[in-house]
C-alpha cells in the first residue's frame, strides 16, 4: 500500500498558470493507483482560504471532485493548514478529509513520521512568531469574518499575492542554521523518528540527521509537480505529469 504526501500546490496564486496547476494537481489525485492507501496534503494546497460558516472560497471544482473521489475509493485524506491556507475550520472534514496539526506522529508501514507544513518550528524570528499569533488569534479571526465576502477574499488574495512566489524568489534551504532543522533535530532527543516530512520552504530538502532521521521537504508546485511516494520500504521522488 503506498502513501502519498504534497504540498504547496498554492491553488489560485496568480503566478505562471494557475489554471494548469490546478489541472495537473487534479489530475495527480485522481489518478493515485489502486493501491494508494492515503494522501498527506502538507499545507499551503490553497494560497488564501478562509471558510465562513456558510460561504468558502469559489471554484476548485476539479480538485475537490479528485478529492472526493479518493474517499470514495477508501482512501484516507489528511490535511495540515499552512500558513496560507489557516482558516480552515469544518468544511474539508465535512468532506471526509482528517485535519491533523503539526508536528503529528503517526506510523506508516511500521515506520514512525514526523510530519507538518513547516513554518513556525524551531526558533523562528519575532516578527514572524508575531505574525502567527494574528494570524491564529480566534478573535480576530471572529473580527475579520464580519467583513463581507466580497471585501474580505479581496483582502486575502492581495495579501497572498505579496509572498515570496509573487516575486519569483528562490530560497536556499541553510541546512543546520535553519529553524526548522534545529526543531527537528531538539526533537529527535525526546522521540523516536524515523521520518521528517515537511514543506513551506519550497525547497528540495532530503538530508540525514545525527540521529540517522531523515529530513525531506517538498518543494511547491508553481513550476513542477512534485510529490513523495511512501511504499512500506523506501521512498519514490516523482513529478507528476499534466
């Protein structure tokens, strides 16, 4: 049984085409094999979603009948919200998808994970701690869905539209400076992992710790497709095909 894991898809960010990578990001759901046991979808799948009680974003018709699919079919979905995607509050589980916060440990094929979308692991900057406690203060987030739709998806997109894809930068992975390998690497000391998986730093990552746990995060999808293979043994690096 094989298990699947994605992330940073940044549906609906108006860079390259947007159209096509939500094709190509469909296309990759709906034709999992037979044997795909789960999805891990590692955050940051949306550029900007927030969820009302009874409005959420339009269009995504494709992916969410991939999505729903896949259910159909047995197959468990998991999803992380990333830093893009936050405001996700009931309609993906209503849809049958698992939310899982992270770090989340779970065990795939005897084999202990570690995974989540990334950001806000380790000792991160003050500025941006104090960008996730906005972000992820209910208040506020009560406050901003008083704003109409119409004002508030606005809002979001050209916010979304200021990140570091918006301008075409490319980042470099700083191996053991970064937050995120700190984090894992304190980690490892209190818990036995055999995995790490992330994403958020669309970057192509896969290193070893001291430990012997192995570090692997996904790059996005604004240009390529990529994704990560899970078969009980080892581990396929593919790039899925429109």
């Amino acid at each position: 049984m094989k298990t699947y894991f994605v992330s940073d898809v940044h549906l609906g960010l108006q860079v390259a085409d947007p159209a096509a990578r939500e094709r190509r990001f469909a296309d990759f759901l709906r034709f999992l094999p037979e044997d795909t046991e789960a999805v891990y979808m590692l955050g940051d799948i949306w550029d900007f979603w927030y969820e009302y009680r009874d409005v959420v974003p339009k269009g995504y018709v494709r992916v969410f009948a991939a999505i729903q699919e896949l259910l159909d079919r047995g197959v468990k979905v998991y999803f992380f919200p990333g830093n893009h995607d936050i405001w996700t509050y009931s309609y993906f589980e209503e849809l049958g998808m698992t939310r899982l916060e992270q770090p989340a440990l779970v065990e795939i094929g005897g084999k202990r994970f570690c995974l989540g979308h990334g950001d806000g692991l380790g000792p991160v900057p003050f500025g941006y701690r104090c960008i996730r406690a906005v972000f992820h203060c209910r208040l506020l987030q009560i406050l901003f869905s008083t704003l109409h739709p119409w004002f508030a998806y606005r809002l979001g997109n050209t916010w979304s539209r200021h990140s570091r894809l918006s301008h075409d930068e490319v980042y470099v992975f700083k191996g053991e400076k970064e937050p995120l390998y700190e984090f894992v690497t304190e980690f490892s000391k209190s818990h036995e992992v055999d995995y790490y998986i992330f994403g958020h730093y669309h970057a192509d990552v896969d290193m070893y710790l001291p430990d012997g746990a192995r570090l692997m995060i996904l790059k996005d999808w604004i240009y390529s497709s990529p994704y990560l293979c899970f078969d009980g043994e080892s581990f396929v690096k593919g790039i899925s095909q429109e």
